[in-house]
C-alpha cells in the first residue's frame, strides 16, 4: 500500500488538472457542432442545453467506471488506496468550473434581449443558485478534504460517493427530452422512473450504505452504534449531505412528476402488462 503523499507529484496534479480544464469545454463545443449539422430544426440555446447535458453523461459515466473499478480493487475499506481515485479527483475538479460557465452560456443565449452583462450575470445567478452553490462548495470545500484532510484514508467510501453520479445520465435524458417538448413520450415516462430510483439508491440510500458498511469493517452489531464510533466531523458530513441529496430528491420529484400524466402512466403501464 502507497503512502499518501507518494501518490502523485504536483506536477502529475496540475497536468491532470489541465487536461481537464481542456477536456469538457472541448467536448461541449464539438458536441454542440455536431447538434448544429444534424438538428438543425433546434435554436441555438436547444443546442446549448443538450450539449451541456450530454458532456455531464460523459462526466457521469467517468466517474461511476472509476468508483466501480475501485470498488472492486479495494479490500480494506480504510487503509487500502487505489491510484485511480486522485487521478480523477485532479482531473474531474475542472468540471465543476466548466459547468458553471457552460450553464451560463445556455442561459445567456436564452435572454439575448437583455443586453446589461452585470443584470444578466445576477438574474443567472438567482435562477440557479442551488446548482452554483453545489458546484462551488465541491472545488472549496469537498476537494480540500479529498486530497489533503482525509489523509489518503477511505478511497472506499470516496469510490460509493462516485456512485451518486449513476443518477445523471436519467436527468440528463429527462431534461433533454423537455427541452425537445417530449414529456409525454414513453422514453421519458422511463427515463423519470429511471431516474427517481437510481437517485434514491445512489444518492439517499448510500449514506446508510456507508454506515453499514463501516460497520460490518469494524464488527458493530447494530448500526446505531456506527454514528457514536466515527469522529463527528464524518457524521456532520453525512447529515449535510443526506439533507441536500433529500432537497434534490424533492425538486426533481416535483420536476418529473409534473409531467406525468396519469393517462400516459396508465397507458404505458398496461402496454407493458403491470396493469391489466
């Protein structure tokens, strides 16, 4: 087993760093080239939206390939290190910042009549301040402890949290279908099904998960005694992000469920013989 500081030298964190800084606003610009010669029935913020929701599939796989190659690499769930993990975690730190700005430009050309770039700035900012916050509080916030706090202990439990990303190639399908005015199809009917169960197991679910994998590891009977055997910092943590995993389960319930018509529930059900 590597240490941790024999993981990487700063110059491999700033090189993977800026390969990733490179890779996605590459990705959404030849992607949304690609829009633009075959769907050329669709604006210019269609072409946006859809790129940007595509390029977080790409992300969305990345990182659930590299948390389920860890998952099967890794034996002890504390001390064991998988070099894959910080590689992604440099990497993939780039993402947040072109999701920002990638999410900005959609909005922007969506409001082209509003030409005050500071007011424009502002009605983005308040129109997606849950998603900004998320995406800043990672790099500032989440990143620190990755790399630095948690000491290379845990790349278990950093691999289940890659996890969470299982959801976002639904919520990406799901939205692009709003964006093409399809929320009655039968494709998104599944997509939100999809998409509430996947997000239920990969993001509520797995912080019991964790808890009860800590336990099993560490021989506790029952899993009350988990939050009492583990500094509070981890526990403020789980709580936190339980609390904003809930908030999300929320708005996208409110979201998919809006367009679910109970005709069209009802029709595909039957179509597939769950209701006779």
């Amino acid at each position: 087993m590597a240490s941790y500081d024999s993981q990487l030298d700063l110059g491999c964190k700033l090189s993977l760093l800026l390969v990733g800084c490179v890779y996605f606003p590459t990705l959404y610009f030849v992607v949304e080239l690609l829009l633009k010669h075959s769907c050329q029935q669709l604006d210019e913020e269609q072409h946006r939206k859809i790129s940007l929701r595509i390029v977080s599939c790409f992300q969305a796989v990345m990182a659930c390939t590299v948390g389920i190659i860890t998952l099967s690499t890794l034996k002890d769930i504390i001390h064991d290190r998988f070099w894959l993990i910080e590689y992604y975690c440099w990497f993939g730190l780039a993402y947040f910042f072109y999701d920002i700005w990638a999410m900005y430009r959609s909005y922007r050309s969506g409001h082209k009549h509003i030409q005050d770039e500071k007011l424009l700035l502002q009605m983005f900012l308040r129109s997606k301040t849950s998603v900004v916050v998320h995406h800043i509080a990672i790099p500032l916030i989440g990143f620190p402890i990755v790399v630095c706090i948690r000491r290379g202990l845990g790349d278990y439990f950093l691999a289940l949290f890659f996890l969470f990303e299982l959801s976002t190639p639904f919520l990406s399908i799901v939205s692009i279908l709003r964006i093409l005015k399809m929320q009655t199809s039968k494709l998104y009917i599944v997509s939100g099904m999809l998409l509430l169960v996947t997000f239920f197991w990969c993001r509520i679910m797995m912080i019991p998960i964790m808890y009860w994998s800590y336990a099993r590891y560490k021989n506790i009977i029952w899993l009350w005694q988990v939050p009492l055997s583990i500094p509070m910092k981890c526990n403020i943590g789980c709580i936190t992000i339980f609390l904003l995993q809930s908030f999300w389960l929320n708005q996208i319930l409110k979201t998919v469920m809006s367009n679910f018509s109970i005709k069209s529930v009802n029709g595909f059900l039957i179509g597939r013989g769950i209701l006779r």
